[in-house]
C-alpha cells in the first residue's frame, strides 16, 4: 500500500509549493501582499467542487446562506471581552475613508460571531424562530505573525466557511454541536480526508466559547493540521448583544449559540494526503476534469483525423452523460507529454484512443490513482467510468486512511512516544486531566497538544499518568502541528 507520510516526507513543503504552481491551482508568494494568494482557474474549480459539496450537506440540514459586511466597527468587535482579546493581534484595521480619518475603526472580518449577534438582536424575538442555522462562505483577515504558507497559513483565508447558530437552550446548543461534527464528518469522509476529533484544552478553546471541538489532518511530513472546528459559544454572546428571546415557558432569557467553520486548508488537505511524487491524485467526486480524452493519432493523415474525430464523440457522448470530460486535441506536444501534465492536474481516469482502439472497438483506460491501464468496449464505457470513479474514491479514502492510522500511538511510556513523534505522527498518552501535566508532557516531548478524544476510550483502571502518577482519567494526544 502507498503510504503518502513515507512517499512525500520531508519533501512535502517543497513539493505542496512546486504542484501548487506546476499544477496550476494557486499563485502564491507573488501577489506583492504578504500571506496572499491568487487562485488560478484550474484550483478555483476545484475549490468551487469542494464549497458546492459543504454547501449542500449544509442545505440539506437546514442551513441558510447569508453574505454579512466585510467591515465590522471596533465598538462591535469590542463587545465581547474574551473575544477581542483573542484576536487583538491579529486584527487589520481600516482608519480612514480616502483622506479622511474615521470616527470609529473598523476592522475586516476576522470571524463573524460579533456583527451576527449584534444583528440577531433584530432579527430573532421567540423560540418559535428558532433553530436558527446561517452560514456564509467569504474571505476573513488575520495578521498572521508566523511564517506563511500556501493555503496551511495565510493572512487572507479566501474559503472561509463559517456557520453560526441560535437555539432556545444549552440542550439544543449540545444537539447542534453534534450535527455539525457529523456534517464535518460526511464532508472530509466524501473527500477521503482521514482526521482526529478532539476537544480542545480549555486553554486552546476559542475565543469567546464554552468549549472547541476540532478536527486535525495529518500531513505527509507527519505534521498535524486543524481543518474544521466547532465551537459551543453558550450565552457569551447573547449576553453581550442582548440576543434576548421568549421561550416555550413564557420567560425571557437570552438565546444560546454555536458556530463552526473551515477555511482552504481542506483543499491544501484534499491534495496532499493522495498526492504523489508525479502530482496531484484527485478524487471523482470533485475533480474539474473527471475524464480526459487524449487521441493517440498515427498513419496517414486521413487516419489521424479519424481518430480525431473519433476522439471527439467519445466526449461529446461522455458530457452527455454528465461527465465532467476534457477532450486534448493540442498538436503541439505528443501523446506522452499530454499524459504527464494531466497526470501532474491528478485527473482521476484518461482515456486513450488511437486507431487500434478504433478499429477494435474499445478504449484504454488509466486510472490515476493506481498507475493502471484496462481495455473497455466502447458501448460499456460510461457505466464502467461512473464505476471506475466510485472505485477510485474509495480507494484514496481506505489508503489515506490506512496511512494515517500507522501514525498513531498509543503509549504510556515518554521514551517511545518521543521516538514516534521525531518520525512524525500521533501519540496518544494517559493523562490525570491537570493542566499542568499536559504543558509539561508537551514540553517533555516538544510537542503540541491536540486534546483528548470526542468520544472518549476506556482508560484502564491501572493506567496512571506518566508525569505525575496519578490515575488517568482520559488519553491525551500530542503531536507537532502547523
């Protein structure tokens, strides 16, 4: 089985930033605005295909897209207290209209639990409105201090899916939390992107929430990244917005909330965990280009504009049966650079026809993710392709998958879990639950904690912590992250 943590390792960093360009998804390092990144037409179809997956998993369960402004008042932003702080450094500022110094600042959006909360104050009175689901998909700015990245870690964030909700109690808030991590999950799982669910330390938590789930993905270097996280914001909000609504029992009080977003960091995700050293592999599902058609002529010239032509009713008849095709009729390069750069682009499955295949009667068709060819008849290929492309998505999943779970540990002993942590990876240690047991484990280890699990393990009666040797109430895990 490939295992993309061996296959790219180390090279991972030079790799993302080459089929990033080679591949012609995002121009980044260029736009002369540091931590900002231009998406070229090829990767905008890409991400496009991922936001119209969430989008309807999100309508599907009752979410209502809005646009809210970009700009938010500093009075607003302000309002709650915890939140601001959480974000104070990394705010961009607008301080004038032209010339003209500004009565009040205003920052772009960060995030949008403030200016949302402030207009729910209008909006929603009675339980009777309630659930209430918004979402929008918008840039978000963050004067991000660390060195930056394609996609991993920009200033401005140009996917930024972010959800919030309202609910008439904390039980309903509890409800909601659970669908959005089963909505995140449906998500990355239609991407065949592997992750962790953890909840995050107290002092790691969002700014503002009672508590953060997240979702971490691990890169081919072993590094973890966050790629999706959900946050129950309680009444930290409301309070503050006076989001007062009338319940069920006719008293008044304020309403409670959840939010939950991902950024392009999914994408980034979604290429390199089925990458390889040739390029990019991509799923079926959101794939531009889900089959390409590359005419193989030879002989005369009347032969090859059979073929030609040939080649392009085999698209027309794949488009009419609602395939995203691409037929390469460019005389410019020869058949094998034409397989090279669509290999490079991760186009799932390529059909090859020349006059053999004319004649025969059937096609050659390679799939990318296994490097295989296999002949199909003509009058069988679009149901063998719509089959090719499930096959193919399930593949990516079950090795990505299957990579993944070879880099978790679970152990009690320091000695070995710093060992796998040098090789890249997860571990998974018994923990007593105090604070300062974890700080020090992740020091002892150099190492970030990722929290525990969701849906905690059984910890064995006789499991004590490492450090202290107090019995473990719970498995913390740790790993270096983005």
């Amino acid at each position: 089985m490939c295992c993309i943590y061996r296959d790219l390792g180390k090279e991972f960093g030079q790799w993302l930033d080459w089929v990033l360009e080679e591949a012609e998804v995002y121009d980044y390092g260029r736009y002369p605005a540091k931590g900002m990144g231009v998406w070229l037409p090829y990767g905008f179809k890409i991400r496009r295909n991922v936001v119209e997956l969430l989008r309807s998993l999100l309508d599907s369960t009752g979410h209502e897209e809005i646009l809210l402004p970009l700009l938010i008042p500093e009075n607003i932003l302000a309002k709650e207290s915890e939140h601001v702080k959480g974000f104070e450094n990394e705010v961009y500022w607008v301080t004038h209209g032209g010339l003209q110094p500004l009565d009040v600042k205003l920052a772009l959006r960060p995030t949008s639990e403030t200016p949302l909360s402030y207009m729910e104050s209008y909006w929603v009175k009675s339980y009777k409105q309630l659930p209430k689901k918004y979402y929008q998909v918008v840039s978000i700015f963050r004067y991000e201090t660390k060195a930056t990245r394609a996609m991993l870690r920009v200033r401005e964030v140009t996917t930024f899916k972010e959800a919030h909700t309202l609910h008439e109690d904390f039980t309903d808030a509890e409800r909601q939390v659970r669908e959005a991590i089963d909505i995140y999950r449906r998500f990355f799982d239609e991407l065949g992107i592997p992750y962790l669910v953890s909840k995050r330390p107290e002092w790691d938590k969002f700014a503002g929430a009672i508590y953060t789930i997240a979702f971490d993905a691990m890169m081919p270097d072993g590094k973890m990244l966050q790629i999706g996280t959900v946050h129950n914001l309680g009444q930290n909000f409301t309070k503050a917005f006076e989001v007062w609504i009338q319940k069920k029992d006719q008293s008044i009080d304020y309403a409670w909330q959840t939010s939950y977003g991902i950024s392009e960091r999914v994408i980034a995700t979604l290429l390199a965990v089925h990458g390889d050293k040739k390029g990019l592999v991509l799923p079926f599902r959101v794939a531009p280009i889900q089959v390409v058609v590359i005419p193989i002529p030879a002989g005369g010239d009347n032969v090859k504009k059979y073929v030609v032509n040939e080649a392009i009713k085999l698209g027309e008849c794949l488009k009419k049966a609602g395939l995203r095709e691409y037929v390469d009729l460019r005389d410019d390069i020869t058949p094998g650079e034409k397989f090279n750069i669509w290999e490079l682009r991760g186009v799932p499955l390529r059909i090859e026809i020349g006059p053999r295949e004319v004649k025969e009667g059937h096609v050659t068709v390679f799939r990318r993710d296994l490097r295989a060819r296999e002949k199909v008849p003509r009058e069988e290929l679009v149901d063998r392709l719509k089959g090719l492309g499930e096959a193919i998505d399930n593949n990516l999943k079950n090795r990505a998958w299957g990579a993944f779970r070879e880099r978790i540990l679970r152990t009690n002993n320091v000695q070995l879990a710093r060992k796998h942590l040098r090789g890249g990876g997860v571990v998974e240690m018994p923990w007593c639950g105090k604070p300062e047991c974890a700080e020090k484990l992740a020091e002892v280890l150099n190492a970030d904690v990722l929290g525990t699990p969701l849906d905690p393990y059984e910890v064995p009666a006789n499991e004590k912590c490492p450090l202290c040797g107090h019995k473990a109430v719970a498995y913390l895990r740790l790993a270096n992250k983005y």
